[in-house]
C-alpha cells in the first residue's frame, strides 16, 4: 500500500479547503477512490510529493 494525500480545491489550480490522506495499492485506484468520494468535486491526488492527477 502506498500513502496518497488529496487535497481539495476551491477551484482548479486555487486554495486547499481541505487535506484527506489515504492509503491505495496503486495510483489507479487511489483516483478512482478520490473521484468516488463526493466530498472531491475539484481535487489533486498526490504522493511522494509530485502531483500524480488533478480531478475536475
């Protein structure tokens, strides 16, 4: 498992409202688990700190 924070923005490319860390086999299913989570209509999934995708 590997550790994934996901930050949720304001807008896209704006402030960070809000940080949930999570854990995921890979970085498929870490983004599909924040694009999943109604809480994350505008986020940016990363880890090892480099963006790995940012969900509109």
């Amino acid at each position: 498992m590997k550790h994934y924070r996901v930050n949720k923005l304001a807008k896209a490319g704006g402030i960070i409202v809000k940080t949930k860390d999570m854990l995921a086999p890979g970085d498929k299913q870490a983004v599909q688990a924040a694009r999943d989570d109604a809480d994350c209509p505008v986020c940016e999934v990363w880890s090892a700190g480099q963006k790995v995708t940012t969900i509109l």
